[in-house]
C-alpha cells in the first residue's frame, strides 16, 4: 500500500525528518524560514495568527482588504514592536485582480513559492435558507468558496513547481454538521470542505497538502459581522416571509456571540503545528476547540467510506496517501 509518506519523501526520510522536526526553546513550533500567506487579518484568527506565526519565526503576509485602515496599523505597529518580519498586503477575496496581485508580491519578496496559504476570510448569516435572498446567496459563497479558489489558483503554480507547500482551510464544525436556521453558512463550508479534500488528493503527486481546520465557536468579531450582513438581509425580507418564520427571523441580526471563552489562539496554534509537521505526515483535518467535536465523527466515517471507496481505484495512491 502506497502512503502519502512514500509519496513524497519515503518512509526512511520521513522518520528522519519527524525526529529532525525543530521546536523553539518554549516547546512552540519553529516556524524559521516559512513564507506565510493569510486572508482575512482583521480581526480574529487572522489578525491574531498572523502575529503567532511571526513570532514563530515565519515570513507572515497578513492581507485584508480596503486598505488604508486601523486594524493594518495596529497589526504593523505589533510587528515593531515584536521585531517581526509581518507585511500587511491588500486582499480583498472577492476580487481576482487583487487576490493576483498580492500574491505576486508575497511570492516576489519571499523569492518563489510560499509555503503556507491560509484561505481565513469568511462571513456568515443566519437565518431560514427560505428568507436567504440571491443577494445574500452571492455574498455568502462568493466569500467562502470561490474566495478561498481565487487565492488557492494563484498560490498553487508556483507551489506545484516547486513540489511542496501547505494550503489551509479554514472550515467549522459547520462544514460537516448542521444547525437549523444557520443560513447558507453550512452550505458554504460544506462545498469548501469538499473542494479542500478533493484538492488534497489532486495534489498528492506533487508533494502540495491541504489541511482544513474546523473550529468550533470562538468570541471573534464574526459576530459583530454577522449582525451587520443579518440586519442588511432582515431588512430585505418581504411581509410573507417574516410571518412563516417568526421568532426565527426576529432572532436574526441580535447575536453576540456572548458566552463564548475559548482562546482564539487556538486555531493558530493548531495550524502552526500542521506547518511546521514533515511533509508527508500532516492531517487533513483538525476539528479545534475546547469543547464538543460532533464533526470527528463524521471526519472518520467519510475518510472511511473514502478509502472503501476508491483506496483501490486507479485513484487509489493518491486517496490512500491523504488519508491513510
């Protein structure tokens, strides 16, 4: 049986390597001489991963978009202090001509490929699928899927030539399970959740992983977000619509997000260790979060029916090599 570490290294090198893997004095990953690239840098796991992964000892391009504003000043002002190597670039992930060019430059001053993308933007609403109008439809996987494609086809060339990088998706639990009056936001984690694996396995030939993340819920301000694209969306809800729906619909735009403790670092951390893993032995998944996982035991099920599935198919190697 061909695994994803005698794919791309051999069982002997990769034993190696494992022992070899770098930890700072703190027990922390090293992540020396890693180019990052992350989406969404705001606020939340962007912005605070941004700033874990420099202090690592990474190569960090924190992207946001509508540049100038307060949070990249904030960030870079952090990174002085740190003595960290952070550049804040503009990405917006709705557009193609700036997802290009920021990755350019990030590829221009890092001097090729990057080795880790992290795709973290994303929005959500909540809300009845009946009362998610076309406007809202749009904004939602605009965001969230083809956002994370933009970004992903113009990381990818030159990753592939180079046989080796790491792209991260940021999913939820929501991608795998699903909550009523969630809005489109499980469809549109699911479809990345699809999108990811399947990349995961097209890759596999060319030494590139994917890695998607599952978190569970965390006091960001996604809720804050949300409220404000909920509020825009009640406001378009036609007299019919509010009345089938009532407290469901009431509900909507009045979220805090209040109660939630968990430390938001949770999910950098998590991804800096998958980085700074040998290639060849880093998870697909990683659900995060202190408390309740529901989603593991879909992870192991559908890797699973995978495997039975097509683990002797000519796809074989490469599903075996992400999931075995």
């Amino acid at each position: 049986m061909i695994d994803r570490r005698e794919l791309l290294a051999g069982s002997a090198a990769l034993a190696a390597a494992v022992a070899a893997t770098p930890a700072s004095a703190a027990g922390e990953p090293d992540l020396k001489g890693k180019a990052i690239l992350i989406t969404g840098c705001s606020s939340g796991f962007g912005y605070h991963g941004a700033l874990h992964y420099a202090r690592l000892g990474a190569r960090v391009f924190a992207t946001m978009r509508n540049l100038p504003r307060p949070e990249a000043e904030e960030l870079r002002k952090e990174a002085r202090a740190g003595n960290l190597d952070l550049t804040v670039l503009e990405l917006d992930v709705l557009s193609e001509e700036q997802v290009g060019r920021a990755v350019a430059e990030a590829e221009r001053l890092a001097g090729g490929a990057l080795d880790v993308v992290i795709n973290n933007a994303g929005i959500g609403m909540t809300g009845p699928v009946e009362v998610q109008d076309l406007t809202a439809t749009r904004i939602a996987f605009d965001t969230n899927v083809f956002g994370p494609q933009r970004v992903i086809r113009a990381a990818l060339p030159a990753m592939r030539r180079r046989k080796a990088g790491l792209v991260v998706n940021i999913s939820s639990q929501l991608g795998r399970v699903i909550a009523p009056s969630g809005g489109h936001y499980s469809a549109t984690k699911f479809a990345l959740e699809a999108l990811s694996e399947q990349l995961a396995y097209e890759l596999a030939p060319y030494g590139v992983e994917v890695a998607i993340i599952q978190p569970g819920g965390y006091p960001t301000k996604v809720w804050v977000n949300r409220n404000r694209y909920n509020l825009e969306l009640k406001g378009r809800i036609d007299a019919e619509r509010k009345a089938g729906y009532g407290a469901l619909v009431e509900r909507m735009g009045t979220e805090t997000g209040g109660g939630r403790t968990a430390d938001v670092l949770d999910v950098p951390r998590a991804i800096a260790e998958i980085a700074a893993l040998p290639p060849g032995s880093r998870p697909l998944r990683r659900a995060v979060h202190p408390g309740p996982k529901p989603q593991e035991a879909i992870n192991r099920v559908a890797a699973q029916t995978q495997l039975e599935w097509l683990g002797q198919s000519p796809f074989g190697p490469w599903v075996r090599a992400v999931l075995d």
